[in-house]
C-alpha cells in the first residue's frame, strides 16, 4: 500500500515538475499594467506571473524600452512579452496565449475641440499622437489616410495635444485615467475622451517561438488565468490596482 501511494504521488508530481523551468519575461513601463515602481510591477505583470507560477514556473520580470522588448524576444533574450496586442506580423517570432485582459482604446482630444468620430474616415483630417511600435485595431492599423504621429509614451502624446501640436492621441482608458492622476495631473483638466473608444484589445503574452514550449506554456498559461478567474484571485489582484 505504501509503494503504491508513493507512485501515485510520483505521477501526479511529474507534470508540475517537467515544467518547472524559469522563464525570463519583459515588458515596456505602462502603467498601471506594468511598472517596477508599482506594487507587484504593475497588474498585468502580477496577473502574468501568479499564472505562471501556479501553472509551475518560475520567472523573473524585466522592464526595457518597448522596441528592446520586441527584439530581444526575437534574439531569444527573454522568453515572454508580457503586453502582448495580437498582430499577425509578430506570429513570426511569437506564440500569443488567450487574451487575460482587455484593452479599451480611447481617443484623447483638448477639452472643447468638439471633434466628432463615429467611424475611422472622422480622424482623417487629424494628427494623431500614436505609440511607437505598438499594434492598433487592424482597421486603424491598414487606413492609409490616417495622419499618425508616433512618439516614445502617451505622456509625450498627452503634451502634444495640450500645446496643439497634434489633435489627437491613444491610449488605453486606464493607463490614460493613472497617468491623468498622477504625471499628467496637471494639464489632465484640458483634456478629455471622445466618447466612442477606438478598439477593444485583447492582452496577451506572446512567448518566442524559439523556445521549444511554446504552445505548452500558453495552454498552462491559459488555465491558470481562467482559475483564477473562477476562485476570485484575479478579481482580487485587479481590485488591489483599483481596475474593478
């Protein structure tokens, strides 16, 4: 009897341990989804890593400027891109998990600019501030007409429309609303949303195709997420970030 609890013991270990390797994962600073001078280095950063560590990984998070991400989970650097939005050009290089949260991408104007957008060709007569390297809505991403600007960070993209030097920027509703109440706090009065979001993105992690498990660490990814979901622990780390 005892040999035989020992094996069971053995089988039901065996899978936590053939995955227990460390995985090197990066992002660029967006907060309040990833920031290392945020508690946990950001929701998203906290989410992705109690995933992975419940699915029997370790890891380590670090934090670089977004093209140096990108790259370096090319060059085999780090093994996950944490903030990953889908675009079929990075399934080049890299496997996307399930989204594991939802980006709503908002326009940003001066405060009584009164620009209407109900469909894409309402931005064409507009500059838009834009962040570099990152993938939009394949719509906005392949109308040729749109007047985009790219810059370095939304704080950037925030100060150009105040000063007039584009008419709009993008950025996610809850990274745009932190920065509002903190760095931007104050030119956040002169600014406002429209009132229909331009997309909603899913987040992914996206891990280099290079690495050998690829697709088994999405899977696991992919159910620990949806467990948490269900045992109230995800709602607990988004509560923490006030994102509820």
């Amino acid at each position: 009897m005892k040999t035989w609890r020992i094996w069971l013991l053995s089988l039901l270990l065996l899978p936590w341990a053939a995955c227990a390797e460390h995985l090197r994962l990066v992002a660029d600073s967006w907060p309040p989804f990833t920031d290392q001078r945020l508690a946990g280095n950001g929701v998203a950063a906290e989410l992705v890593g109690t995933a992975l560590s419940r699915a029997g990984y370790t890891s380590d998070y670090r934090e670089v400027p977004w093209q140096r991400a990108v790259l370096g989970l090319q060059r085999g650097d780090y093994d996950v891109l944490i903030t990953a939005w889908y675009s079929r050009e990075r399934e080049a290089f890299g496997y996307f998990s399930a989204p594991y949260l939802v980006n709503r991408i908002r326009v940003v104007q001066r405060k009584g600019a009164g620009i209407v957008f109900n469909q894409l060709a309402d931005l064409h007569a507009h500059q838009i501030a834009v962040r570099r390297g990152y993938a939009y809505s394949p719509a906005f991403m392949a109308d040729d007409q749109l007047q985009t600007v790219e810059v370095s960070s939304f704080e950037n993209a925030a100060r150009m429309v105040h000063r007039g030097r584009v008419t709009l920027a993008l950025e996610d509703e809850y990274v745009a609303r932190f920065l509002f109440g903190n760095s931007l706090k104050a030119i956040a009065d002169d600014l406002e949303f429209l009132p229909m979001p331009l997309s909603e993105n899913g987040l992914h992690i996206l891990i280099r195709l290079t690495h050998g498990e690829h697709a088994e660490i999405a899977r696991r990814f992919d159910a620990a997420i949806a467990a948490m979901q269900a045992d109230g622990s995800y709602g607990a780390i988004m509560a923490r970030y006030g994102l509820q």
